[in-house]
C-alpha cells in the first residue's frame, strides 16, 4: 500500500476507536446509576412556634439582678460577692466625713472644745488636730452601742447572706435614726418638718432622715453654744478681774491677756478642765 494511503486509514481507525470507548463508557454509567436505587426526598419540618413572652401587667420589662457569691456548680449561695463588698467599702470612705459630721456627736464635740480652747486665750494651742482627734474618738466612744447595733442587726446577717441589701439598709437606719432622735430638739424638728411642708408624721420614728439630718444638727449646734457659754463665764470674770486691777494701777498700755492668761491656765488646770469638759460631752447624751 502506497505511503500516502495509509495515513488516511489510520486516522479512521483511530476515530472509531475512541468512538467506541467513549460509547462503553457511557453504557457502564448508565448501568450504574440505574442499578442505585433512588433516595426519596425528605419531608419538610413545620417551623416551630417563636416562644412567647409574658410582659408584666404594666407594660413595663424587670429585670433580677443577683449578686450573690457563685459557687463552683453555678449557684449562688445568697453571700455578697468580694468586688460588692469591696465597692460597698469604698463608697463608705468616700462618705464618710459627711456622715461624722452631719450624723454623729462630733460636730458638738469639736464646737465645744474649740470654745474651750479660745476662752483660756490660746490660739493655736491645742493644735486643731488634736482638738480633731479628741472629738473623733470621744464620738466613737458615745456611738459605740449604736455601731454594734447596726453590725450586729444588719452588717453581719448581710455578710452571712441571710437578708438582702435592701433589708441590711433599712436595718442599719433604724439605730441611727433612733438615737439621733433622743438627742434631737422638738423645736428644731418641727422647724425642719414645717420647712419641708412636708405632712406631719404620725410617730417620730416615721420622719424622714432629709428632716432629721438638718434638724439633728442644729440642735447639736444649740447645744454646743450653750456648754460653750458655761465654760466661757468663769474665764471672762478671770478678764474682768484683771483688767480692772491694771485700771486701778494705772497700767492702762499693758495688755489684759498677759496678765490673766497664766491665772486662767493655772485654773483650768487646778479644775481639770479637759476631765470636765469631756464628762460634761459624754454625759449629755442619750
């Protein structure tokens, strides 16, 4: 066969044999596919129903806060947590000059001691710190009942978890506004209930604390000016003594308190005054 004929041949053969495969191969696919049987499809699954809320009957949304201590199964065991305790720790502190002043004896104390120190006729002696410092733990000294009655009522059952915050703090009132009413004028708590045109409370233990605070203080302040000018009588007749003896004398350029500043130091110590002045405070309340 001649060369030129053969290449057309054997392009032929190579056409129907790949004809031919690519026929198997199609064949073998179909029997395949129709020997799997087919999946039937699957049923559709109804939505479920959204839940549904209940809102409360005001229309308004609550929500229950719980700041007990977590245990380690996920319950809470009804104690404060560390960080509540903490924060309740420092709000105190940040408070507490204001509470001193404004609901304890030491605004009475500092007054009256203050006085004490002018009618001797020393300015600056004893220093205000330590005229500070005796007025702040002779209050602690008469607040003492009050503060364990509070620790005991309201703090340690809080710390135990067996009230809530809300109890421990109505608990805590209760002594405070107690003895701050014993040692409360009448007339400076009616003055304070009229100013608030506020109504009359039934009983005294019903006032509110933003009447009895101001009306607390003012009648401390009353009663610090009254001790004051007790203390102040005997000084200013030691005064008057001695400047009439240097009229007399006609040493009129020599200046009183010179000459009676000794006499009255010499008294205030012979009476112990600082003694009797801290009796005279401690004594006078409730």
């Amino acid at each position: 066969m001649r060369p030129l004929l053969r290449l057309p041949l054997l392009l032929l053969l190579l056409v129907v044999a790949s004809a031919s495969g690519s026929w198997l191969v199609a064949a073998s696919a179909g029997a395949s596919v129709s020997q799997t049987a087919p999946t039937p499809p699957t049923p559709p699954v109804s939505p479920a129903a959204p839940p549904t809320t209940v809102a409360p009957s005001d229309g308004r949304v609550s929500f229950d806060v719980d700041l007990g201590t977590v245990g380690g199964d996920g319950s809470t065991d009804g104690k404060p947590s560390k960080s509540i305790v903490i924060l309740l720790g420092l709000t105190v502190l940040a408070i507490a000059p204001s509470l001193v002043i404004l609901m304890t004896s030491f605004t009475r104390m500092v007054v009256v001691l203050g006085l004490a120190r002018n009618a001797i006729g020393l300015q600056t002696v004893p220093p205000n710190q330590v005229l500070t410092g005796l007025a702040v733990f002779l209050s602690l000294f008469v607040m003492a009942p009050t503060i364990k009655q509070i620790n005991d009522e309201a703090w340690q059952p809080y710390q135990r978890g067996e009230i809530t915050q809300s109890v421990a703090l109505k608990k805590a009132e209760t002594p405070i506004k107690t003895w701050m009413l014993k040692n409360t004028r009448r007339e400076e708590l009616d003055l304070m209930l009229g100013l608030s045109k506020s109504v009359k409370p039934e009983k005294p233990e019903d006032t509110s604390m933003t009447a009895l605070i101001p009306a607390f203080v003012l009648s401390e302040l009353k009663s610090a000016f009254i001790i004051g000018v007790m203390i102040l009588l005997p000084f200013l007749v030691i005064d008057l003594v001695v400047s009439s003896g240097l009229m007399s004398l006609g040493m009129m350029m020599l200046p009183p308190v010179f000459v009676s500043l000794p006499f009255k130091l010499l008294l205030f110590v012979m009476v112990d005054g600082w003694s009797m002045i801290a009796h005279a405070l401690v004594a006078n309340y409730h």
